[in-house]
C-alpha cells in the first residue's frame, strides 16, 4: 500500500501550475500540490508571510535553509529586490522544483544550492518521506529506511560566512541546532540578523537535542526569542515543557539580537 501511495504522490499528472503570492509555482508530487493550494487559502505560512513583508527591505541579504519548492525563496527574493537570496535544499526532486520554479518567475537574485546545511562539511544519509516532502530529513547511519539518498552537508560558514547577512530562515525538521552551530562565524560577524526557525520540540529530540539547548544556543549569543502569532507580530515566549509534549506542536520563533531593542 505504501509503494502504491507513493507512486500515485508522485504522478506527472499533479505537476500543474499553481499561482501563490505572485508568483507560479509548478509542484513535483501531490503533496506539494497540496501544500500551494494551502497557502493560497490561507491555511499555511500566514505568519511567516505577513512576517517576512513586514521585516525585509530592498538590498538585504536572505539565507533560506530548508528551501523545500521555493514558496518562501520566492517571496524574499521578491522582497528583497537588488539583494540576494540564498537557498539551501539538499532534496533532489525538489532542488530541481526550487530551481524550476526560480527560472520560471525570471528570478535572478536567487543562489540555490543542492546541499543540507549543517555543522561540518561531509556526507549524509536523507530520509525522503513518501507523501509528505515537507518532512524530509537527515538520518543516522544506523537508521534503516527506504527512501535514503545521500546528500552533502555544509557549514554555512563555508559559504556564507564573509557575507552581511540580515535574515536567516531555518526549518530543517528539528536540524536547527546543528544548522546553527555551523554558522557561528556567520553570527560573530552580523550582530543584527534576524533569525526565523521552526520550533519543533518532537522533532529536535530526533537528534538528541534538548529544545533548551537550542534556546540556550541562541540566548548566549545574545539572542532575543519570540514567538510570531497568526498575524506575523512578535509576541514573548517562554518554554514550558507540557506545552510542547506532543509530537504535534510547533510553532515559529524569531531571535533578534538584544541590542537591537537598545
């Protein structure tokens, strides 16, 4: 049953064109498909959006981590106008779909890489998932799974680090700590970016990460923490284990450096 969903997931028949936020959008599998008609209705990535056209200025410098199609690679790349966006999706089927979906908007301000961003420059195992590509992610060796291909995994110092970068947009299925840690340089040297990360306290466990680690991980760094609510405002957050019990709950963080609201 599961070879033949994912057979019918993956259907030429789904790859139609889709309009989102001014942009077309042709998806490579019918959840994909799925996620574009979610958004149009405003059903998906409300926050982020209303978040991210608030926040971005023309000339700024983008690093989208986790890029996925490209929904939210296209909005910054708009938004940002003379400046750069740069996207990071190690995901074959859909780095070909990012970069589609860039040429097909005449996008030239987007640098994609098909790489998974992470704390050294090596090689990994990545789990595709059959019917949600949304949730595709780094495995261990010992992890025995059907979907694997192997992808390379890079600092983001390796490739961002002597840049001026103002936002850095994380979501990588509980990876995030590992992202940031291979970005320090990146940090040292942009005292004011911004930081948009999904807060998944399941999925950070996957990698034997605590969910205070990566709070610590930013609050030593002199990092501010907030939540974005449906209407894309920073609002304060706190921890609170039992809030974050299921497998379920996550939601959107945003740091910003303390001295920023000096």
């Amino acid at each position: 049953m599961k070879d033949f969903l994912t057979s019918v997931n993956r259907l030429q028949i789904w790859r139609r064109q889709v309009s989102l936020w001014g942009n077309i959008f042709v998806p490579p599998t019918l959840d994909r498909l799925a996620v574009l008609w979610l958004h149009q209705r405003g059903m998906l990535g409300v926050s982020e959006k209303l978040f991210l056209e608030r926040f971005i200025q023309s000339g700024m410098i983008v690093a989208d981590v986790g890029a996925n199609q490209g929904i939210f690679t296209l909005l910054c790349a708009r938004s940002v106008g003379s400046g750069t966006v740069f996207a990071f999706e190690p995901e074959p089927v859909l780095f070909d779909s990012l970069q589609g979906n860039v040429k097909r908007n005449r996008i030239e301000n987007v640098k994609a890489f098909p790489k998974a961003a992470a704390n050294t420059r090596s090689r990994a195992k990545f789990d595709r998932s059959r019917l949600n590509s949304g949730d595709n992610r780094i495995v261990s060796d010992t992890e025995e799974r059907d979907q694997l291909v192997e992808v390379e995994t890079i600092p983001l110092d390796d490739v961002l680090g002597d840049h001026q970068v103002n936002l850095l947009k994380i979501d990588t299925q509980g990876y995030e700590l590992q992202v940031l840690r291979g970005c320090t340089k990146l940090l040292e040297r942009n005292p004011g970016i911004c930081i948009l990360l999904e807060f998944w306290p399941f999925g950070l466990t996957h990698y034997f990460t605590r969910p205070e680690e990566l709070l610590s991980f930013l609050g030593s760094r002199g990092f501010a923490i907030s939540e974005l609510d449906q209407t894309g405002a920073c609002v304060p957050f706190t921890f609170d284990a039992h809030r974050w019990s299921g497998s379920r709950k996550y939601t959107n963080l945003v740091a910003q450096s303390v001295h920023m609201f000096d």
